[in-house]
C-alpha cells in the first residue's frame, strides 16, 4: 500500500490502475478505524478495483469543537490494517490540500431533498453541508468508480445518493456506485464507532442499551407505544438527542398507522460522547 499526501501523486497512482484496466474503488474514512471501516474495504476488494482509502478529520463537518478535537487518531494502527487488508492507495491529505480555497459549502437544500431536515440536521447544525462537502470534494480528487459507506449513518448515507444522483442528473460528475456497508456490531450489540474508544467499561455497558431499544422497535403495530417502549429501555444515563421511527425514503417520522419497512434511529450522549445508532425495521400496522 502507498500513502500519499499531495494530490499530484494521487492522480498518478489513479492514472496507472486505470491505465492497467482497473476501476477506482474508494473508502473515505475520518480514521479510528474498527471493523465496520474494514468491511466496507473488504466490499469493494476485487481483481478489477484499485482501492483508495482515505482519511482525513473534516472539520468542516464538526458543529461542536470538543468533538472535533477530541476525535480519536490512530494512524500508524489504521495504515497497517488497511495495508494488511488490501487497501492499494492511502490517502492522508491535509486541510490545505483538500480546501485549497475557501470551499463552497454544498447545503442539502441545494439538492433538493429534505433527507437533511430532521434529526441529525436538526441536532447538529452545518455537519450534512460539511459532509457533503468534503465527500464531493474528494469524489473530484478521487474520481471513483465505485465508493463505500456504512448504513450506521443512515441519513448521511441517503443524503450522498441524493448527491450523486444530482451531480449525474447535471452533468457534474461521471457514473458512481454507492455501496451501502451493514453496521458491524460487538458481541453484545452495540454499533462499531470510532467514538467508542472514548469510553470506559462502564459506559460501553451503558451504550448496549442503545441496540436493545432500537431492536425492540422491530415487528410493532403501534409507532408511538413502540418508542416508548424503546426510550425505557435505554438506560437513564444516556442523555437522549433523539429515538425516532422513520421512513427509509424520506427521513419523515411515521405516523400511528403506518405500515411496512422503517429505520429506527438513535442519537443521545453516553458520559460527553455522542453516538449514533439505527436499525432497519418493519412496522405491522394496526
Ligand atoms: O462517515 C464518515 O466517516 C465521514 O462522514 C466521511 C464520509 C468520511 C466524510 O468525512
């Protein structure tokens, strides 16, 4: 594997897999890595893709700054499991590098979904339009054929779809792949995050109570007694952001007597870590 921090090098290396016949395949990453990230890695592996892994903090996408400090960095760790894992390129730019300038934000409203008004857009104001601006940033740089990112950030997930789409529709971009990564989960439940290794033993029991509750929304035929039922099983330490029922199409909560597929999601503070979590449910319907 080769780590490459100017984009000039980066090009080359993608010009001579393409020249070699290979199809760019890339796995964007803020790094901390843990099994989910290997996954999607493990995804897009094949004999005909050179695959680009990147990792870069955006800070574009942090609306409180502790957090952006405070976010884990492991990189000689992550460059040897991705190396062990077949990753062919690295990506480690630096802020200079990927905003050369002053980055024109992308904002959700700007392609046109309302994906971004609820939930982790209401809880946290200018992340989606950093996201997406970061993500499109390095599409361009990348120029992927194919690029992976987990289900556990849901909305975040629909929203870059949305984008690409938009991006294809006008012309602005080339044919992509999105490919949709299941959240890998520890023994007892609990999504794999990179924020987890913020917490202690105590608190990692205390945020297994998250896939219990949303687990639990699963096979219901009421949607509000199914979030209550939800909320009490998470433990009282969480300070909870938001449980909600949504519909997978358009993020909008769903109503009393809706019925059919749903995602259930989770976003609340265990100690000063913010973790998020979301499950793929049915609702039967009264
Ligand atoms: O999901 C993440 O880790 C980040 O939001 C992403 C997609 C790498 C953009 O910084």
């Amino acid at each position: 594997m080769k780590q490459v921090t100017q984009v000039s090098q980066l090009k080359q290396e993608i010009a001579d897999a393409r020249a070699n016949g290979k199809r760019i395949a890339f796995v964007p990453t803020m790094g901390a890595l843990h099994d989910g990230h290997l996954s999607l890695v493990d995804q897009v592996r094949t004999e005909e893709n050179f695959v680009v892994a990147s990792i870069f903090v955006n800070p574009l996408q942090f609306n409180d700054p502790s957090d952006y400090e405070n976010y884990p960095q492991s990189l000689g760790v992550d460059a040897r499991l991705l190396s062990d894992r077949g990753v062919d390129v690295l990506f480690l730019p630096e802020p200079e590098t990927v905003y050369p300038e002053q980055p024109n934000l992308i904002t959700p409203e700007q392609i046109e979904t309302n994906v971004s008004l609820g939930l982790e857009g209401e809880h946290r104001p200018g992340h989606f339009s950093g996201v997406l601006t970061v993500v499109s940033r390095l599409f361009d740089l990348i120029t992927p054929d194919i690029a992976a990112f987990g289900k556990k950030d849901a909305q975040q997930l629909a929203l870059i779809r949305s984008l690409v789409s938009h991006q294809l529709a006008s012309g602005r971009r080339m044919p992509l792949k999105i490919i949709a990564g299941e959240t890998i989960r520890d023994d007892h439940g609990l999504a794999l995050s990179s924020r987890n290794a913020r917490l202690d033993s105590e608190q990692l029991e205390i945020a297994r109570t998250i896939n219990v509750a949303l687990a639990s929304c699963d096979g219901k035929a009421d949607v509000e007694a199914a979030i209550g039922e939800a909320k009490s099983l998470l433990s009282d330490e969480i300070k909870l952001d938001y449980l909600e029922i949504v519909d997978p199409a358009t993020f909008e909560p769903v109503s009393g007597d809706y019925e059919g597929s749903a995602i259930a999601l989770f976003a609340g503070y265990v100690g000063q870590v913010r973790l998020i979590d979301n499950r793929e449910i049915s609702i039967k319907g009264s």
